[in-house]
C-alpha cells in the first residue's frame, strides 16, 4: 500500500535525467519498471517535446502508469500532439485541428524527429495520451499541469467522467469560442494576461509572446507584477499597470484553506520554493539545463520547501535508439 507520493515536473524529453531522478527518491527498475516499496509517482504531464530523450521519459512513464506504480495528468504538449495530429472534422477549411504553421511545427519537431523510425510507436503513444486526464484528486492534494479551476472541473466531469479528452472534446477544444476549448485552455494552459498593442515578450526558448503568464493565488492582486508568474519580466513600466476588474476576474483564485495543489508547466528557474504554503510548481526548466524537481508528499497540510527533491539537469546525447 502506498505510503507516499513522488510528483515529478515537466520532464520534456529528459529522458535519462528523469532515471536519475527517480533512482535518488529510492525507486528501482524490476522488470523494466521503475518501482518503490512503499511509494507511487505521479507525473505533472509534459512528458515530450524539446529534450533529447524524448522516447524515453514516454516510456519510463508509460510502463509506471502501466503498471500502477505511478499517475499522470495531461499537460498542454500532449493536448499540442493530438490536435496537432488529428484530422478536422470533415467540411473544415483546414486539415488538421491544429495548424501546421511555423511555430506549431517548432514545438513538436523534436517529438516527431525521434519517433521518424517509430511510426507504430508514436500512433500507440498518441492513443495512449488520449487516456490521460486533465486533473487528479485525491484525499489530501490535487493534481493539474497548469491551473485549478473548480467551475471548469466540475464541467468537465460532466462530460466526461474520468476527466479525458473523448475525440468529440478533442476537435471542440480546437474552436476558441467553445466549452471544450476552456476547459483544456485554463487547465494545461493556466491565466494570461494580454499584453498593450504593439508590446512583446521575447521569451528565452525564442518565441516572441503578446501575453504572459500569470498565477492565480493572490488573494487582492492590484497590479501586473502581483501576478506575472514566468521568468520572463515584463517590461519595467508594464509591472505597476493596474490589474482592470475583468483581469482580475479572469485569473480565479485557489485561496490558502484548499488541500495542497501540485502544478507544472511555468518554467521557474532556480532552487525549488514554495510560491504559496499550499501549492508547489515543480517546472524547473528541465529542458533548458534547469532541474528536474519533486516534491516528496507524505500527507502534509502545509506544504515543505524541504520536500523537495532534484537533480541538476546537464546536456544529455540525443537517443540513436
């Protein structure tokens, strides 16, 4: 019986690095699955695209959920995979749910690149990342890789029960004006907060954004910079600009009293800190040369920044296998 719970951020193709990590939190590969006596993982979703072992981290993970010694969420890169591969509803003008622009082809061309050879292997990923929910709840904490939103889980239960993308919610959340699209927006994508016209951001991954990143856990945010949740700053001028009410609104608010709440997906840089005594964000820009990060979950009311476990992520050799 489980003890305890691992929860591992983004890992974004580090393959051989997540090895190292989940051999430091104690665990051990029998029968080619990664397993602990006493302990299961669960994954913060973004497990493909960018690193250069791509193959890999899909697979340790698979065969952990598998097997049922570890859980998993979907984070906004598998959400990009399906649509991305998914064909439009018939009498579309397009031919796929996402576009193939240039910067669509950009985030998954490392994913596409190393399964070239593995064309069953990657149809058999994509249906398996259409069995992975958006949340998990447990007794004591939660589990999304961006943003806790109440109303738009309890939507999406309605929909469909155990919290994944049916083909139907898959092409409706590829249309901005739908329920579907909300849904899958808000929980693997989290709040943002347009940008003035004629302002960017020019990210360090080099995209070039009109909007940033914000949190949704301050309990009387007034400002830009009371919210801004990214390693990007904004422009210094852009930091004291008054948050209007429909921005504050848009955010929602997961307030101190909720059970612990376990997020990825914006690249923190830095030692792993806690940025509310109830919620943990283990992305750590693992792709990026960062850390891959854990936070070791025994029950705990109040949240630990001593729980948290990483390994310092170097470069690693792109998978030949």
């Amino acid at each position: 019986m489980s003890q305890g719970y691992d929860l591992i951020g983004d890992v974004h193709g580090c393959g051989a690095t997540l090895s190292t990590l989940l051999e430091k939190l104690g665990y051990e590969q029998r029968a080619g699955v990664y397993r602990h006596p006493t302990r299961k993982a669960v994954f913060l979703g973004d497990l493909i695209d960018r690193g250069p072992r791509i193959r890999l981290a899909v697979q340790i993970a698979r065969r952990m959920v598998d097997e049922g010694e570890a859980y998993i969420v979907m984070g906004n890169h598998e959400h990009h995979a399906l649509a991305y591969t998914h064909p439009a509803p018939r009498g579309s003008d397009r031919r796929w749910l996402r576009e193939h622009s240039p910067r669509h082809n950009r985030i998954i061309a490392d994913t596409l690149y190393q399964y070239r050879d593995h064309t069953n292997e990657w149809e058999d990923t994509l249906a398996w990342f259409k069995t992975l929910p958006l949340f998990l709840e447990f007794d004591d904490f939660r589990v999304v890789h961006a943003c806790w939103d109440a109303a738009l889980i309890e939507a999406l239960k309605k929909r469909s029960p155990n919290a994944c993308l049916t083909d139907e919610l898959l092409e409706e959340s590829a249309d901005s004006s739908t329920e579907a699209f909300a849904i899958v927006d808000r929980l693997t994508r989290g709040p943002s907060i347009a940008l003035p016209e004629g302002v960017a951001i020019h990210s360090g991954d080099g995209f070039t954004r009109k909007s940033f990143r914000a949190h949704f856990w301050a309990a009387n945010p007034k400002r830009w910079g009371d919210v801004v949740f990214q390693p990007d700053n904004l422009p210094d001028h852009l930091e004291t600009r008054p948050l209007s009410e429909a921005e504050r609104e848009g955010l929602g608010y997961y307030d101190a009293e909720q059970r612990a709440l376990f997020i990825g997906h914006y690249w923190c840089e830095g030692i792993p800190a806690l940025p509310a005594r109830n919620i943990a964000c283990l992305d750590y820009s693992a792709v990026k040369y960062g850390r891959l990060v854990a936070y070791r979950f025994d029950g705990e009311r109040e949240l630990s920044a001593d729980r948290f476990v990483w390994v310092d992520v170097h470069r690693e050799e792109s998978s030949r296998i």
